[in-house]
C-alpha cells in the first residue's frame, strides 16, 4: 500500500485543531503520515511546535508569516521566527509570499515579509514554504534574487500556468498539488500541467481543511477537508500522468521526506 506525507495541514485555528486525534488517527488509517503543519503567523507557529511536540512522529510544522498577516510583520519577526526555527520538529520557514488576489496585507507589507523570510531561510540554511496568488511575476522575481543563497524552495497548492510552472522548475522549485486538479470547474488547467511537472519536483498536499476534492465518491456530507483523503489526489494526478499509482506515490513520498529532511527530523 502506497504511503503518503501531507504537505499542508491548516491545523491551528480551523475546525481540525479540535479533531486532532481523529484527524492523525483517520490519516494514519489511510497510510498519510505524517503531517506537515502550516504556521502562518508567529503565534500559530508557536501553537504548532506545541502540537508537534505533543505527537513528534506524526506532526511536523513550518514556522512563517503568510502574506495574509504581512502586516504584522515587525523589526524582530526574523529574530522571533529564527528561535522558533531551532525547534526540532520545525522543517521549513514559511508559509510566506504574496497575494494581491485578496491584499488583506498591502502590497508592500507583503514585499517586506517575503523577503525578509526568504533571506531567514537562507541564513539558517533551512528549506522555504511559499504561496503564491496573483503575483507570479513579483513572486519569480523574488525568488530569484535568493534562489542560489536557498537550500530548498516549494511552491505550494501551486495552480498557475503551464508557463508559469516552467519558470517554477527553472528555478528548482518544488510544486504542491492539491484537490484543485479534481475540480471538473476550476482545475482543468492544472488538470493539463501536471502531466509536464518532473516527477523528482511534484509533493502532495490537501491544504485542508481547505480545497475538498470535488471527485470523492460517496460525497462527504461535510465540506471540511481532511489529510485522509490525499490519496484522492494522487489517484486523480496518477492517472492523469498515466502513471502507476504506487510508483507516482512513492516518488512523491521520496520528494518530501528529502526536502523537508524528515529522517534527520524523527
């Protein structure tokens, strides 16, 4: 049976924080172990580590400030995020970067926040945890003034462009896939793109509880999406690329454990 790492869990602060022993216990009966935690603030990072430190072999978590929160982003963010960073169970700096499709943060917090966590990143030598939405050409611009100064960089629940995930891959970036390719709607573009994503630079995420694949059969009375149903995902981006799901999977499992250095982390 294939075996999974889910790449973005929202736990703190959404529905699944007072689910968690049957959000890891669901998962787990699905082979999605473990799971990657997304801080997108200071003190959610803060609760994260607490949790992770509660079930270290099952959680995992990033510590950052989501362009959403860019403005809170203070003179000692770096300082705060850095001491988090040297916790054990924290794998990457992130989840940072820019979206001028909502601008709950100005557009210049949000530029400042960035760069200052891609240069966190590079300082520590730790890899990056980015989001992306209707900034491509800010983002890549960004990204590319730090890439050689950064360890490892992902892009997550990446659904550009075919384009747009060329530029990605030249700067060796990794892309997160979510349950965005299974909605018959909105995702048939990124349907058509992860057929071209090399297979050495594809992870797997649900970002729930957030993005419920739209393909799961019987369909779930509740909108909440869970880590268990991330080999809904792969099934779906397996086929696509025409590709056995065991090999798809575990090259996919291959690819996160290397990047986040999960074994040096256990």
């Amino acid at each position: 049976m294939s075996q999974y790492i889910d790449i973005a869990v929202n736990l703190v602060g959404s529905p699944l924080e007072n689910q968690l022993e049957q959000v890891i216990t669901e998962a787990q009966a699905e082979n999605v172990c473990p799971l990657i935690v997304i801080g997108s603030h200071i003190e959610e990072s803060q609760r994260a580590i607490v949790y992770c430190q509660q079930r270290p072999q099952h959680l995992f978590t990033t510590v950052g400030v989501h362009p959403h929160h860019a403005s809170e982003w203070t003179s000692n963010s770096s300082e705060l995020l850095a001491e988090l960073a040297s916790h054990n169970n924290v794998v990457a700096i992130g989840e940072c970067g820019l979206d001028f499709n909502r601008n709950f943060s100005p557009k210049a917090a949000q530029l400042e926040a960035f760069e200052a966590q891609l240069q966190l990143a590079a300082n520590l030598n730790m890899p990056i945890y980015m989001h992306c939405r209707d900034a491509h050409n800010d983002f890549i611009t960004l990204v590319k003034k730090y890439r050689a100064r950064l360890k490892r960089a992902v892009l997550h629940c990446f659904t550009g462009s075919y384009e747009e995930m060329q530029q990605c891959i030249e700067l060796d970036l990794h892309l997160g896939i979510t349950g965005w390719v299974c909605d018959e709607r909105r995702g048939t573009e990124l349907a058509e793109v992860v057929k071209h994503i090399p297979s050495n630079r594809i992870m797997l995420e649900t970002d729930s509880p957030y993005l419920l694949p739209r393909n799961l059969k019987p369909k779930p009375k509740s909108r909440t999406n869970y880590p268990k149903y991330l080999p809904v995902i792969a099934t779906k981006i397996a086929k696509l690329r025409q590709e056995p799901l065991e090999d798809f999977s575990q090259q996919c499992f291959e690819n996160t454990q290397a990047f986040f250095n999960l074994e040096h982390h256990l």
